[in-house]
C-alpha cells in the first residue's frame, strides 16, 4: 500500500519505506500534471466550479467578467467560494470593514472611514443613478457641495453649498413644509415659501425691511360691469403698485385722468367702473379691501368702499359719503363715468388697501 496522498491536491506519494518502485506516470508525471492545474485560478464558469475544492482553492469566472473566489474548505463546496474584490468584475457580495479600518483612495491623509483625495474641488466624489440613467439623480462634489436632479437625461438643477464662512447657500428656490426657525437675522432678497411657521428669533433684514424688494407695478384693467361704455386711460397718469407678503396683498392705487382718458361712449348709472385687481383674492364678492378717496378738486373729493366684484377678480367702488363741501353730487350708488359726477380731465382716485390672495 503505498503511503497517504496529500490533503490538498491528492498528490500519489509511494511507500516511504523504499519497497515500491517508482512509476514515472504515477509518481512524477500524474502529480506535476495536478501541481500545474492548481497553480494560480483555476478558470470556469459559474456554472462548473470545482466540486471538491481545497481549503484555499483560488479560482475566476469566464462568464461573469472575471469575477474570484477562492474556497474556505467549508461543506457544501458550493457554499464555500468567498469573492474577492477585483478591478474587472462587479463586486457581487457584501464587503465589510472592521470598526476603525477605512476605504482610502489616493492617499488621503484623512482619518475618516472613506477618506478621498481628488484633484479639483467640483470632482464629484459620490454619485446616484437608477436604471437608465444617462445623467445623475444626485452627487456629492469634493468640496461638499450637492446637486440634485431628475435623473433621466436631465443634468442636476438644485444644489446646497458653502458660499462662506458658516454660510449655506442654494442657487434655487427652497420651500418649507412644515415649521423654519432663524436664530439669528434673517435677509431676504427674493421669495421665500413656508408651509408652517417662520419663527425669527432676530431680526428680518433687506432694503426692503422684510426683504421683498421693490413693490410691482401693475395697470389695472378698466371695465364696466355691464360691459357697455367701456373707458380707457388714454394719457392719464396710473400708478398703482403692489407687494406680496406670504398671501397678503398690499397695494396702492394712484390714478390722475388726463385730457384724452376716454370715460365711454353714453355712459349711465348702469356702467360701473370695475378696475382689475394684481392678484385674485381668496374672499368673495362684497368683502371690502379699502376705502378710497375720490376727488373732483380740492373741495369736491369724498370717500368711496372698494369692494370684491362679482367677477372675483375686480374692485367695484361704492359711493360712501357726502362731499367734503357739502356740495350736491350727481348720483349715488357703485361709481360709474357719471357718478358721483360727471367725471373728467384732472379727476381722481386715491387708495390704499390689503387683502388675503386666493394661492
């Protein structure tokens, strides 16, 4: 009998007490024939990998871009391939790091658990996609700035950033959903939406004071809620404006008729002036927005209401008082080209009001 094979690749070892002749096929050839099979990886596919490997045994798959494994001698033998990472396959296995140990690339000097040194700062260093992506849903640049977008072929278009010291900044637009709570001062220079509560423990700063800018010019459209008699500015002076805080409208209405404003053709009592509003309001017809002053010259001037219209969207304006003279007035009633007089060049209207926007 001769003596034991070897464990690994069953190598034929004659007797060791001298009384076997030595077989060149069994003894040298066959057991170079398995020394050169065992070196290195053994190539197969996923599908033909070894079925009685050695504990160690290294082997690559053709099928699979060249995934490795090698076998931790465990039973089954098809439960023992343990994959080892490599640069020509995807990793199909989960990888883990000892707590401590870190994922370094190009030498960083960083303790971090995945520490990354790029050349310039807008390298991304983390990126997402889903299937069919051609450009990325989100990214994480090197020097911390992220981008965020819609993935498809659309490129990023939201992003978060350090613009300065202790300074977060975004190029678009934020909104809030629930509650916003500011520590210190507050400036704002566009739009800000928030869907709770904006709770500012300092100060709201802007050239504007609540920081919306400039107030927005508006012309209002003049009409007539009978839709006859029809008048128009001509060279009249408008100059109304606007702004918005949150839902609340704040506007002034300035309007001087001049010689060639046109104040329809017949007009009657019937033909009330309806002047178009700068954003829909949410209250409904009749919900007063303002008073306004309605002058004829610098004794004959009274107040008017300014009321929601039925059309939602307009201001009608109902004669509210006595002229300032005592002086008789022509007609009472909702103010139309002939009420409360006879209107013409040089005439007025003057008004500040608010009102909740609609959205």
């Amino acid at each position: 009998m001769p003596d034991p094979s070897t464990t690994r690749l069953a190598l034929y070892k004659s007797k060791s007490d001298g009384s076997e002749l030595v077989n060149y096929s069994q003894d040298i050839g066959q057991n170079w024939d398995k020394v050169d099979t065992a070196v290195g990886y053994q190539s197969c596919t996923s599908s033909t990998r070894p079925s009685s490997p050695y504990s160690g045994k290294p082997i690559f798959e053709t099928d699979t871009s060249y995934r490795t494994f090698f076998s931790n001698g465990t039973s089954p033998a098809s439960a023992s391939w343990v994959e080892i990472p490599n640069g020509s396959a995807s990793f199909n296995s989960t990888l883990r790091l000892a707590s401590g140990k870190q994922i370094n690339v190009n030498g960083s000097g960083s303790s971090a658990t995945l520490a990354v040194v790029n050349a310039a700062t807008t390298t991304d260093l983390l990126s997402a996609r889903v299937t069919g992506d051609t450009q990325d849903r989100f990214e994480i640049e090197t020097d911390g700035t992220l981008n965020w977008g819609a993935g498809a072929s659309t490129a990023p278009d939201t992003n978060l950033f350090r613009s300065a010291a202790n300074t977060l900044r975004t190029n678009d637009s934020l909104t809030v959903d629930l509650n916003l709570t500011v520590s210190g001062s507050a400036a704002i220079t566009g739009a800000t939406t928030v869907g709770g509560a904006l709770t500012v423990t300092g100060n709201v700063n802007s050239a504007a004071n609540l920081g919306m800018g400039a107030w927005t010019s508006w012309t209002p459209t003049w009409t007539t809620s009978s839709g006859a008699a029809t008048p128009s500015y001509g060279n009249a002076t408008v100059d109304c404006k606007y702004v918005r805080i949150g839902r609340t409208i704040i506007f002034r209405f300035d309007i001087t008729f001049g010689s060639t404003t046109n104040f329809g053709t017949s007009p009657g009592t019937g033909d009330n002036w309806l002047f178009s509003l700068p954003v829909t309001p949410a209250a409904a017809a009749g919900s007063s927005i303002c008073m306004m002053a309605l002058r004829q010259s610098n004794a004959a001037a009274l107040m008017a209401r300014a009321r929601i219209a039925s059309t939602g969207t307009d201001m009608i304006l109902s004669i509210n008082s006595a002229r300032v003279d005592a002086g008789a007035i022509t007609n009472t009633g909702d103010v139309d080209s002939v009420s409360p007089w006879t209107w013409a060049s040089s005439n007025e209207l003057h008004a500040v009001g608010q009102y909740e926007a609609a959205s």
